[in-house]
C-alpha cells in the first residue's frame, strides 16, 4: 500500500500542477490578445513557475511512467478548464454581426433601447435584400444579446467576433 501511494501522490501533485499552469497559459494567451499585456506577464510569471515545479517532479524519475501519463493528463484537462474559465470570465470585447430580411422585424431599436449603440447598412444576400447591423458589445452580455434577440427575431443570422478596441487620441493611438 505505501508503495502504491508513493507513486499516486507524486503523479497527483505533478497532474494538478499541470492543470493550474495550462490554464494559466490560457489565460495568459487570453490577456495577451486583448491587449492587457500587464495581466500577461503576471500569470506568464505564476505560469512557468508552476511549469517548472512540475517539470522537475517528472524529470527527477523518468523511469516512471505514471508521472509522463500524469503530465500529458494534466495538460489535457488544463486546456479544457483554461478554456472554460476564459468563457466563463468573457472578458473584453466582441462585434455582434446581426443579418436580418428587410421585411422581417428590426432588431436596433431594441438594441438601442438596450443601451447598445447599433450602426446598420442595407446589404443584398443570396436571397434578396437585407439589414447588416453591427455593435460592439462587453462579452459578457453575448447571452443577453442572444434572448433578446431570439425574441424579437428568431430568423436572425447572428456572429461574434472578438476584437481589441483601439481608440484614437491626440498624438497617436491608445490602447
């Protein structure tokens, strides 16, 4: 039995090392990509801590087996929790790309009464002319978003796109 435990607690410890460094990673890449290169560089800095700490348990034996399957396992369930957690925070920005049939109900004065700015263009689609409304809008509102628009239209085709605001001020771009 001690022996058993000797080799279960190492592989446990390196399994939910990985776990926390990969989600971190995540995160890391996350913040990165939205421009907040502060919060990066801080889990960047918990991430390969915790990468080397896990690292050394593995390297310190490579005769055992349990600790590589450990290793590769906790990766894998790091990226799917890293990844949930990322949703789960929503952080940032998404443009909301609404296309609608002219003759169907108008989605922006709901949006707008909302609190959302819209900005609308007539396009034409396969299937006859249609409205293109665009709006940038906090992540965290996508489920929001999609009930109220569910509601006022359900034919409406609706896409997200994360996107990096930049803003323009005097003397150059700003972040």
């Amino acid at each position: 039995m001690s022996e058993f435990v000797a080799l279960l607690l190492p592989a446990l410890l390196i399994f939910c090392l990985r776990i926390v460094d990969v989600s971190l990673g995540t995160l890391r890449i996350g913040f990165l990509v939205r421009g907040q290169r502060r919060l990066a560089g801080l889990f960047g800095f918990f991430e390969s801590l915790v990468w080397l700490v896990a690292a050394a348990q593995v390297l310190s034996n490579l005769d055992s087996p349990v600790k590589f399957v450990a290793y590769a396992a906790g990766y894998a369930t790091g990226t799917m929790l890293g990844v949930s957690i990322e949703r789960w925070l929503a952080i940032g920005e998404a443009i909301m790309r609404v296309v609608t049939p002219v003759d169907s109900p108008a989605i922006e004065d709901q949006l707008r009464q909302a609190g959302y700015y819209v900005t609308v263009l007539n396009a034409r689609g396969r299937d006859g002319d249609v409205r293109v409304s665009f709006s940038v809008i906090p992540r965290r509102k996508i489920p929001e978003l999609l009930k109220l628009l569910n509601s006022s239209n359900p034919s409406a085709f609706v896409t997200f796109e994360n996107t990096t605001p930049v803003r323009l001020a005097a003397g150059g771009l700003r972040k």
